[in-house]
C-alpha cells in the first residue's frame, strides 16, 4: 500500500516536472520562456462585450487625453489616413464560411456593413465634419490604400482598383477586380490587408491561414498563411514571405526598406503557447506555419512531416504574449507625442479567447531606435476590460493610425467606437 502511494506520488512528481519544463528562445530584444505544448489546457474563455458607458475611456499614461474621435459606428475595423488627411474605415464583420469556428467572437454577426466609410476634421479639432459612406457592396472589406489615382480595397475573396480623385467624397465610379483571392477563413482570418512599397512600384496583400493548423489538409492552405507581392495592376504576384498564420498590420519601419508585420498564431496548445509576435519580415522568409512556432519548435500537431521547413523557420524579432490577437501597428515616425515614443511601434491588441485569463485587449508599444526594438513590449491603452473574472470587457482595440495632427486613432470593434489619443504638450 505504502509502495503504491509512493510510487503514485513519484509518477505526479515527473508529471508535474515534465509540464512545468520551458524552453528559453532568444529574440532581438529578450529572452521568451516557452512552455511545453499541452502543459496547460486549452481552453476556451471568449470575452462578453458590455460597452462603454458613463462617460468611461480607455487608460492612456500621464500627460496623455483619450476621447471619442467618431462613435455609433458598425463594426470599426480598419482605417487607411489619405495624404490629404481624409480617414477611410472599414466597417465590416465575421460571418460564416464553412470554416471550423471554434472560439469565435461573442461580437460576431450573421451579417457584415459591407462599407468604407469617409471621416473628415479639417480643422483637427478631433470632431469629424463628414461622416459618411464612400463606398459600398463589398465583401468585408478591410485593407485599403491610395496609390496614384487609385483607390485600392482588399475584400476578403479579392483585391478591387477603383479611379480615384483627390478630396472626393464618395466612390461613383464602377471598380475592377484585379487579383482574386482565396476568400474568408478560421475565425477571424478573413482580413486582408495591404501596403504600398516605398517606391510604389509594389503592392503587399497579407492573406491569413484557412484553419489553426492545417488540420483540413495543407491543400487547403495555397496562397494562404502569406504576404504576398504584386505589381499596382495585380500582375506578377509572388510569396514575399511564408509560414506566418495570420498576418495582419504592415508597416515600414522608420527610416529603412524594412517590412514589418503582426502575426496571429495558433491555438489550442495551452494558456501559454504560441506567443503572438511583431516581426520585420524577410523577403522569401519563413517562419514555421503549420509545421513549427517561434523558431525551430515542432508543432506536435504536425510532428515529423516537414523537418526541412522546420529547420529553416525564423524566430520572430518581438514577443506580445500568447492569444493576444495583436492586430494594427502604426510606427511614430514623425515624433509625436513624447520622446520616450519617437520611432517606435504601437500595436493594438484585439484580445484572446482560447486562454484562461484574458490577454490582449489593450494597445502596447514596442520602442526602436534606428529601426529597431531596442526592448520588450509596454502597455499604452488599457481599460478595455470590466472584469476578468467574468470574461466582461467594454470593447476591443483593432488598428491604429497617425494623423498629421499628432493624434493616434484606435478602432474599437466591438465598442463601435474610434478613439482619439492626443498628447498634452
């Protein structure tokens, strides 16, 4: 009997030991303590969204003013600042596609806006004189961008070129589908960003992965889990980079030719694991979707298939924490508001579901010098959640943006709100 116990308290010793083992990954800027897969539970712990009410904002440091910018929105996704300071928005939502839905947002609807919308404050008093829809039809429209006389609007099922004019305020003209793309996704995976080349002359297009863990087949996954290149017309498409599970913010790191981006990675391996990241991207780079995470650590999920793939997988430059959801990134490269900020990276963070506290739902910031981090990530934007015991929050940051004015604005999806973050010199 006595042996018996001994030798069950002995085996949850090793149990307990084995769990508790982590690995140590070195990145640009620290060390990341990664647990063993399944040393944790998964679990599935998705936020109930309250809203804001009596006069509640998020939490911004000392010496900085947080107000509502634009409100009684639907579903504030996205936002592209046009060179002549005009704010487009796309409002748009998740609706089914046939994918696995597994955690998928409390604030998730059968039905999308399907529009951008146009924003404009002249005179930067933070109150928009217009408000109104530029552009309509679509299908969850996300990324968008102004090159030349274009307008360029990422759908989820294709990208879409429409003639444009400066200061116009509504979109009449017919537009032309000039890339297909594979449409919709696992949860959130739908968004489909872009970015202009700092020339121009290229058009980047992030394209999220089709499942957690290409457990539909990695047939399923083609032109998926990527950045990819195009010229302005949609020809002469290529993989910029691989392996990234969902990429979704892009942004040119200050003073450089360096793409950056923020990756989403997968679920269902514990509290801890796989941490969410903000990278500068390596043209024909890959970085371990659906094979490994964070370097060369194999996914059990996927174990012994792909070890040539496995061994090339780069480890991400920043860390920002396991299910965060980190979205939008915007660099501060004109030096707005302090010193302590100038060059560095601001990422919103949308939030977790498949952790058992909640983690995320703030804005952080990461700091550069030279174009690139020199430390770890900070909080910025907090008080987006009411309570954590009860999976409540007020709302969800999604993208971030400069104006020119010195004001950082925040989308808030899920408090169909956007926020004004000024700096009190």
């Amino acid at each position: 009997m006595i042996k018996n116990i001994l030798l069950l308290t002995f085996i949850s010793f090793l149990a307990v030991t084995v769990n508790s083992q982590t690995t140590k990954v070195k990145t640009a800027v620290e060390e990341v303590n990664l647990p063993e897969p399944f040393a944790t539970a998964s679990v599935r712990n998705s936020s109930k969204t309250i809203g804001w009410s009596g006069g509640k904002t998020p939490v911004a440091p000392s010496g900085f003013m947080v107000t509502k910018f634009a409100y009684s929105l639907d579903n504030p996704r996205w936002m592209y600042v046009a060179p002549n300071g005009d704010i487009f928005v796309a409002e748009a939502n998740t609706v089914s596609d046939g994918f696995k839905k597994t955690g998928i947002e409390s604030n998730s609807r059968n039905t999308s806006k399907n529009c951008v919308l146009l924003l404009r404050d002249a005179n930067q008093d933070g109150t928009p004189e217009i408000k109104q829809i530029f552009l309509s039809g679509l299908n969850r429209p996300f990324g968008m961008l102004i090159l030349g006389n274009n307008f360029y609007v990422a759908n989820t099922d294709g990208l879409w070129m429409y003639p444009y004019e400066k200061g116009q305020t509504e979109m009449t003209a017919q537009g032309t589908k000039i890339l297909d793309l594979p449409a919709g996704g696992y949860n959130n995976h739908w968004t489909r960003n872009l970015l202009a080349s700092r020339d121009g002359k290229k058009i980047y297009v992030t394209v999220g992965s089709g499942s957690n863990v290409a457990e539909h087949g990695i047939e399923n996954e083609k032109r998926r889990a990527d950045i990819l290149e195009i010229n302005p017309d949609g020809s002469g498409e290529r993989i910029y980079a691989g392996g990234l599970r969902n990429p979704i913010g892009l942004a040119w790191a200050p003073g450089t030719n360096i793409l950056w981006t923020a990756v989403n990675e997968r679920d269902e391996l514990g509290d801890e694991l796989v941490p969410d990241y903000t990278t500068s991207v390596k043209e024909n780079g890959f970085y371990g979707w659906p094979y490994a995470y964070f370097g060369t650590h194999e996914d059990p999920r996927r174990k012994g298939e792909r070890p040539d793939l496995v061994s090339k997988t780069i480890v991400p430059d920043v860390s920002l924490g396991s299910h965060t959801a980190s979205l939008g990134i915007a660099f501060n490269e004109k030096n707005y508001f302090n010193s302590n900020y100038y060059g560095g990276l601001f990422i919103a963070q949308h939030g977790s579901w498949n952790r058992s506290v909640l983690s995320g739902y703030k804005v952080v910031f990461v700091p550069f010098k030279n174009g690139k981090p020199t430390g770890p990530m900070q909080d910025f934007l907090t008080g987006f959640i009411a309570d954590n015991a009860t999976s409540k929050v007020y709302g969800r940051p999604v993208g971030v943006v400069f104006l020119t004015d010195g004001s950082l604005l925040v989308t808030d999806d899920a408090g169909n709100t956007i926020w004004r973050v000024t700096y009190k010199k």
